[in-house]
C-alpha cells in the first residue's frame, strides 16, 4: 500500500558435505604428535541449518530518474542458529560440543541512490 517493497529469501543449508562434516581424533603419542582418526573422514554430519532472510525497500523519485531508497536487510529472521564447528578431539573433555555457531538475527539499514 505504500509502494515498500519486501523480498524474502529462504535457503537450506545441508551439511552433507564439506566443513559439515567430521571424524573423531586423537594424537598419536610418537614424534611430533600427529592427529590419528580413529573414524572414517567425514561419518558425523552437523545438522541442517534453515534461513529466512528479508528486505524492505521505499524508494523516492527526487527528479526525473533520480531516485533514492532506503532499505532494511534482516538477515537469519527466525534466529536460528547452528554448530559450525564441533570438538572433535575423543580425548578432550568436550568431545562432540559445539564450539562455534553461525551469527544470530542481524539487521543492515541502508540508503541507494538510483540514477
């Protein structure tokens, strides 16, 4: 009703393969210390990760076609957040523990200037 223009954007993200995966370790006690797996590379997956982003934008004629908008960007709307990283080492403490996860809800306010 108000000429705003909205564009939503809705992706899944399978962690079927790449950085989504992962195997157990451990270091082997000989020279140097190097990383054992003690799994098949790649047997535990991380969870699938579902996004809703969306875009508000106003635009504004200023003179001929020149115009100017102002938009809203809101990027992970249903805040859902997933493991990115797991700690794979079986003998540390927090074995199988996330230890890092994506960014929640964001927000970008902006100004564009068409001409």
């Amino acid at each position: 009703p108000w000429d705003i223009k909205l564009s939503p954007t809705f992706s899944w993200r399978s962690a079927f393969t790449g950085a989504g995966r992962w195997e157990a370790w451990v270091r082997a006690p000989v020279g140097g210390n190097p990383s054992v797996n003690i799994e098949k590379p790649g047997s535990n997956k991380l969870p699938s990760y579902i996004a809703l982003d969306l875009r508000m934008e106003k635009s504004f004629t200023i003179k001929g076609d020149l115009r100017l908008a102002g938009y809203l960007d809101v990027y992970n709307v249903l805040n859902r957040q997933r493991a990115t990283d797991v700690q794979a080492r079986l003998t540390n403490p927090d074995f199988g523990k996330a230890f890092d996860v994506n960014y929640g809800r964001e927000f970008r306010l902006g100004v564009r200037v068409y001409f």
